[in-house]
C-alpha cells in the first residue's frame, strides 16, 4: 500500500538546535576542541570599544572552520548552510532564532581587520601552543612541500614586458578575440562568434614559449608555472605550501606559502618555519626528518646551524661535510624512524586537499594566500585534538 505524506502544521516546537544534530557529525566531534573565547580575545584589539556592535568574530571564524570542515570554501555557500543546516547553526552559536549574516560579511572582515593584521597566525599559534602544554608534541619532527593550484587561469598570463594591468590586458585579449570572431563570420561561422566574445575569451598561445622569467599572471601576480618536473605532469598556476610535523600525534607545527622557485621554495620556506615558531612559541625539534629534495648542502647546513639534526634521505650526488655528516647517520636507529614518520605528513597533505579545500586556493596574493592556507592548518589541528580526545 502507497503511503499518504502527513503534514505537521504544529507552531510550536519544544527542543533546540543541537538537537539535530547526530552524536556522530563531524562538527559535533571538533566541537569540543575550539575554544571560541580564546578567539574573542584575540580579536578584541580589532575592534573598537565605540559604535555598533559587530558580528561576534568567534562566530565568524566558527563558520569558517565549519564550511572549511565539510568542504565548503564558499563563502557564499556558508551563509546558505547558516541559513538551513541546523549544524551549523549549532556549532557557530546561532541557535533557532539567530540570523545568519550576509557572505559579504566575510570579505569586509578580511579587508578591514583580519588579513593583515596577524590574527591567523596567533589562531594557528594557539593550536600548537595549547598541543605543546598538553605534552603532546614531541621534540621529532618531519618537514615536507606541496604544490597547490592557483586561482588563476593560464589565459591570464601575459608578457612581463608589456607594463597592463589586469583591465587593460583582458580588453586586449577581448579585442583580438572580436578580430577573431569577425573572421569566422566572414567564412560562414556566425554561430560560433556570437558566443566567444562574451565570458571567457579565446586565447591562441600554441607555440609560444611561457615561463616564469617572461610572463605573469594579470589576475595573480604571485603564483607562478608550477610543475614537479620528474612527475611527467605539465605545469600550472601555483604555489609551494610548506609544512612542519611533529612526529607523535602528526601535529602542524608550522605552515607558510612561497613563491614557487623550485627546491629551494621548500628548502628555505622550511628554515624559515623552523625560525618562525622558535620565535613564536618556543619550539625547535632536535631532529628533522625530509625526502631526498632537502639533501641539499645549504640546508643541511642551516638545520646543523640551528642546533637541529637532519635525517634527510640521502643522494649518491654530494661531497660536501653536511653531505658527509647525514650518510653518517643512515645506520642509526633513529635516522631509520624519522623516515618511516617523515612520509605521515604527505597523508596530511591528502586530508587538506581531499576534504579542506587545499587542492586549488580560492583567494588571490601570496599574503591572502597564506590566511587561507593557515585557516587549513589550524583545522587539522583542531581535528588531531578531536582525535585524540576520541581515544582518550
């Protein structure tokens, strides 16, 4: 027998948010682990004491980390789930009766007050300082890099030589696209022309030699042709993303984004890590465990600097003493564990980019880059401390 739909027309409802959500969502187990007043008190000096009252800046970032947690990176698709996903109104604050905000809101907040002012830098701080006093970061860690797309076409590569900016430049590619268009009319092809000028422009760069000591890109002046080479893969718009991991519970230790530059966008981006969180909160790890890239005599020779010991696969090529000092260490037990750990955190990398938008950024500019990138690694954080607390 066909069942008859049953329409509920009670006004009334007697329960809250949370109780839709099941024991086993994703945000109900991260929930937890994200201490909103921690986030109010550091974006307090970004207000002022006058004027109206804003938009609680924890529930700003409670939706970020949400949307970046289910794989939405959309801002605009946020604001939509604030508006009918009982989760996320749960987990960011807003309860039965609260009003989800516009997506501009997001933007204005970037601009205004949070990308340059630090604030995702202490965010991802706080998440290593809190795993630190916890005892949960151990004095081993593992370095590794990745390429992750950027959000730029390679149509937008023009040559450095002609001083346009980005207007100017897609009014000249929609120019000779209309020339273009206009000779297809003449042949007959007046359907296809019509369409072409409009949108995405038609541009014809077969046989041209592209590189990044000739063009960039007029919608993303900072990333670069991007390619792993050996990997037989060509190139495309990107970056290097960077990353530090501590080897007992694969805590982020540090992430920060190049420019792309070959190896040594990873070899000095991660010397530059090592310094950053000396500085910022005090850790630098006894050992260094990495892949053949980083066997190179200048790095190895800035970790000996550093009072840290590389455990870095090695090469037949290189006779410098750093060179020397590592192929040492090859028999020792030690040595041996750091590159069985060090290959964990190419599995963090998959977890960014499968599930947390890592694959491809969204925003354009290194320093914008580098807020999303950080938002990234501060939610596998907070994921490692859900964990950890589930098995606990």
């Amino acid at each position: 027998m066909v069942g008859v739909p049953k329409n509920d027309d009670l006004f009334m409802y007697n329960v809250k948010a949370e109780d839709f959500v099941p024991e086993d969502h994703p945000l109900r187990r991260i929930r937890s682990s994200i201490n909103a007043t921690a986030i109010r008190r550091l974006a307090r000096p970004l207000y002022s004491t006058i004027g109206r009252p804003s938009i609680p800046p924890e529930q700003l970032f409670l939706a970020l980390i949400a949307g970046y947690v289910m794989g939405i990176t959309s801002e605009r698709k946020i604001a939509i789930q604030l508006s009918c996903d009982m989760a996320f109104r749960w987990f960011v604050g807003l309860g039965m009766k609260g009003q989800a905000w516009d997506a501009s809101t997001f933007s204005q907040n970037r601009r205004r007050r949070f990308d340059k002012s630090g604030f995702m830098e202490k965010l991802f701080d706080e998440t290593i300082k809190k795993a630190i006093k916890a005892g949960l970061v151990s004095v081993h860690a593992s370095a590794d890099g990745t390429l992750v797309r950027a959000n730029a076409s390679y149509k937008s590569f023009a040559p450095i030589e002609v001083a346009l900016s980005a207007e100017e430049f897609k009014a000249s590619i929609r120019a000779e696209d209309q020339e273009h268009s206009e000779e297809s009319e003449d042949k007959g092809d007046s359907g296809k022309a019509q369409d072409k000028d409009k949108g995405n422009p038609t541009v014809d760069f077969r046989g041209q030699k592209r590189s990044n000591e000739t063009h960039r890109s007029s919608s993303d002046p900072d990333c670069r042709f991007v390619s792993k080479g050996s990997s037989g893969t060509g190139a495309y718009p990107g970056y290097t993303v960077n990353a530090l991991m501590e080897n007992r519970n694969r805590f982020l230790i540090g992430i920060g984004v190049e420019i792309f530059r070959g190896t040594a966008s990873e070899t000095e981006g991660c010397l530059s890590l090592l310094d950053r969180m000396k500085t910022r909160v005090g850790y630098t790890p006894e050992t260094l465990g990495a892949d053949k890239a980083y066997f190179a005599d200048t790095f190895l020779t800035g970790l000996f600097e550093r009072k840290v010991q590389p455990h870095v696969a090695t090469k037949d090529q290189g006779k410098a003493v750093s060179h020397k000092r590592v192929r040492m260490r090859e028999r020792g037990i030690g040595y041996q564990l750091s590159q069985r750990c060090r290959k964990k955190i190419e599995e963090l990398f998959g977890e960014g980019k499968d599930s947390h938008g890592l694959r491809r950024v969204r925003r354009r500019r290194l320093y914008r880059v580098r807020q999303e990138v950080l938002l990234i690694g501060t939610i596998l954080n907070i994921k490692r401390f859900a964990a950890i607390e589930a098995m606990a």
